[in-house]
C-alpha cells in the first residue's frame, strides 16, 4: 500500500486513531494532514491508553517517521508536552517527527478570542474544543498567520508574535491581568516555535522521496467528514478540511499517488458540541451508549452525544473521500442492545430539496426511517474471527456495507490493538 489515506466518515472519534495504528505496523512514514491539538486519537498499546493529539498515532510503532503537514494548524506548546509525555512512555518521538515548515502555528492569542467569541455567541455558539483552531485558519486565510519557518529568522518571528500578541489586547480589549498571562503564554510559544525549527522540513520532497524509493506512507486525517467546512454540518464544523482531498493538499502530493481511501465509522453515531444530529438518541438508550462505549471527549472530556448509525450520511461520506473500503469501529459496545436501528432513509420535509441535500443546520429537519435489526446478546469484546461473531452482529455489519455501498473490510471489537476482526 504505497500511499493510503486514513479518513473519519461521521463527526469525529471514529476510532481513526487504532485503525493508523494497526496500519502503520508496515509503513515508513505516518503523516497527519489536518486539524491540530483539537483532535484526540486514543491508540491501547500493553494495556497503556495513549492519547494522541496533534502527533500522527502511526507513531507508536517503533521506526516509522512521523509527518506533520502543511494544513495542519500547530500549538508547539502543546506539542512539546504530548512528545514528552509520550516520550516518558518509553516512546522516542522528537527524532522521527518532521514538521512542514509552511505549518500554522496556533498563536495563544487565538485561543483568547476564540472562547471570548463562542461566550458571546451565547447558544448559537460552535462549541469547539478552545484551541484556538478557528481563529488560526482565519489568520491564515487573511495572510495573516505565522508559520513554522517563520521562526527560522528569530527576530523577523518575534517582531511577528508580538504584532498578533498586541492586535489581540487591543481587539478584545484586555484586562491588565490577562493581557500579562496572554504575554506569559507569548514567551513560552516563542521559545518553543524557534526550537521546533530543527524538526522543520519539506514535507512534500519527504514524501517523495520515500514513495519514489518504494516506500509507503499512511496519511490520517482528524476529525469526520461531517465536521468538514465544505461538506459538514455547517456552521457547526471545524475550519480545517477533513475530507481524503485535503490529504494530497497538505503533503504536497498529487491525487495519482493515492492508492486506498480506508473510511472509519462506529458502528452507532456520536457528535461533540453542538449542530444537526438527525439520529441522535437522547433518553437512557443514548446514556447506554455513552457509557458503555466511553463516549466521552480524548481532549476536552466533555459527554458526546449518542445515536443510532445513519447509513445515508455514511453513504455520502464514503461518496465524498472516494472510499475503498471501511473499518466498522466499537461494535462490542452495541453487545446487550435488543434492538438495533440503522436509519436508512430520510423522511424529507416539504421544504427541503432532495437534490439540494443540504448539510447546513435543516438537516437536523430529516426525520430519519429506520429498519430495526435484532441485536446480540454475546459480549463480542476482543473477539477477532468473523465466523466466531453471532450471526446477529454478521448481519448487522452487512447491512451497513449494503447500505453504505462499500466493502467493510475490517472490524474493530476492542481498545487492543490485537482486537481486531478482518473479513476475507
Ligand atoms: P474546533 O475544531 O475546536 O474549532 O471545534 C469545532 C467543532 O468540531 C466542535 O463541534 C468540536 O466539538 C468538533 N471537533 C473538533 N475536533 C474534534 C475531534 O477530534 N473529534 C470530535 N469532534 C471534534
């Protein structure tokens, strides 16, 4: 598999982070390609939980390099804690990891605005993770940002920093107190953005290099196809582009060089902060899930909301990153559930055109139509042969790949990275 795309078919926590790890046992390099320090890809290696944020997960297996790409946005604060804390792990981290020099930096002054804007914006807010994301990309689209090889010149970046430190007390009119910690954290992002220069590279001549050389490369997205500016639940999204496209954008590849789009689901539904969730479970059923399933956020902890799979989302995800085949993640979770129920059409309001098939917030207008399945009884839980799963849970898994109309390849029934069904 010489250059194969990872991708997230819902809104995030598909469980991306377990299927790159199982992946990348034989690549030479893993490169992440979207997102920052809002992601959380929690990978089970020797029964340790290790949670991920802005590294790629294929990290964890010894001698593969990790990328991190252009279209990233990047806290080296943040970065510089997660590689240490992997690094006490007994991990080494900080000699295989390049970092594209084109790279926006996640200056602290965004996370400033960020929460100041999401309180104003009261119920209508986002709910986004705080980590300055969306105020990032909005500096990079204003050619405004700062990057990574900008702090190759320490002086020219600091003069940089200071510019968006000082826009920043301005525009939100900060107290003297915060202006003093936004000035503290300042130092701090200063000092760690010049020493990760030395990790800076052209990510694209890596890439190249290993590929023309008969390598192969594993890119990973974060967050899910729904939470995608262009093609998610807009407004309820995040700013980075998190369809298999961007892959070839961020590391400076051309989309020939792409031979498999692996698409991640649950095999239920789950959505962190607000927007449209046609098929959310909002009683005990939906509290069933979150708990069994541990559905509560990697990075910020907060409770994800629970529903039942939506098949004509996953159909138009799987449509949109060019889909080769799936991964079906969690299914132990569904164990105990007498009932199933995957939506598989939509009942359409009068008002909403079908053609149209709008993402924005009346998608939360569809009334979903289910089929109903029966469940399982058996716990599933690091089972790892097809024929071994009871027939319900078989039937279940072909149901999705009918209706997403993409071969399930592999199925995840555990956190291990041995728990792990694949189909022949
Ligand atoms: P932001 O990415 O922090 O700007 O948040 C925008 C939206 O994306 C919010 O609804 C977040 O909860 C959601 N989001 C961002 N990152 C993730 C993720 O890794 N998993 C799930 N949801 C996410």
């Amino acid at each position: 598999m010489p250059a194969t795309i990872v991708i997230g078919l819902q809104w995030g926590d598909e469980g991306k982070g377990k299927m790159v790890d199982h992946l990348a046992e034989n690549v030479d390099a893993v490169a992440r390609f979207s997102g920052g320090a809002n992601a959380g890809h929690t990978v089970e290696v020797d029964g340790r939980r290790i949670a991920l944020h802005q590294l790629p997960s294929g990290l964890l297996r010894p001698d593969v390099l990790g990328i991190i790409g252009s279209a990233c946005v990047l806290d080296p604060v943040a970065l510089t804690e997660e590689i240490e804390s992997i690094e006490k792990e007994g991990f080494s981290i900080a000699d295989r990891l390049t970092i594209s020099g084109k790279v926006h930096l996640v200056h602290p002054a965004g996370r400033y605005i960020e929460n100041i804007n999401e309180i104003r914006l009261g119920k209508a807010a986002v709910g986004t993770t705080g980590r300055g994301i969306g105020p990032t990309y909005v500096r990079k689209f204003m050619r405004k940002g700062i990057r990574l090889e900008d702090a190759a010149v320490p002086e020219i970046f600091l003069e940089k920093s200071a510019v968006i430190t000082d826009d920043c007390i301005e525009q939100l009119a900060l107290s003297a107190e915060l202006a003093g910690s936004l000035r503290e954290e300042v130092d701090l992002f200063n000092r760690e953005s010049i020493r990760l220069v030395d990790n800076a590279m052209d990510v694209s001549m890596v890439i190249s290099r290993i590929l023309t050389s008969e390598g192969s490369i594993l890119a990973e997205g974060a967050q899910g196809s729904l939470l995608d500016p262009d093609h998610g639940t807009y407004p309820f999204v995040t700013c980075g582009s998190c369809v298999s496209g961007a892959a070839c954008v961020s590391l400076g590849i051309g989309p020939v060089m792409i031979d498999e789009v692996v698409g991640v689901v649950k095999a239920y539904s789950t959505r962190v902060g607000n927007g449209p969730f046609p098929t959310e479970l909002t009683g005990s059923l939906g509290e069933r899930i979150r708990e069994q399933g541990n559905e509560y956020g990697a990075t910020t902890g907060r409770p994800r909301r629970c529903g039942w799979f939506d098949a004509v989302l996953a159909n138009y995800t799987a449509r949109l990153n060019g889909c080769t085949w799936t991964t079906i993640t969690l299914l132990d979770v569904l164990s105990g559930i007498p009932e199933l129920k995957i939506c598989k059409k939509y009942e359409l309001d009068p008002e909403i055109d079908r053609a149209l098939f709008e993402t924005g917030v009346r998608l939360g207008k569809h009334i979903p139509v289910y089929e109903t399945l029966p469940g399982w009884e058996e716990d599933i839980r690091g089972e790892r042969e097809w024929d071994a799963l009871p027939e319900n849970a078989r039937n279940y898994v072909l149901f999705i790949e009918k209706l997403t109309g993409v071969q399930v390849k592999a199925i995840s029934t555990g956190p291990a990275r041995e728990d792990l069904i694949w189909r022949k």
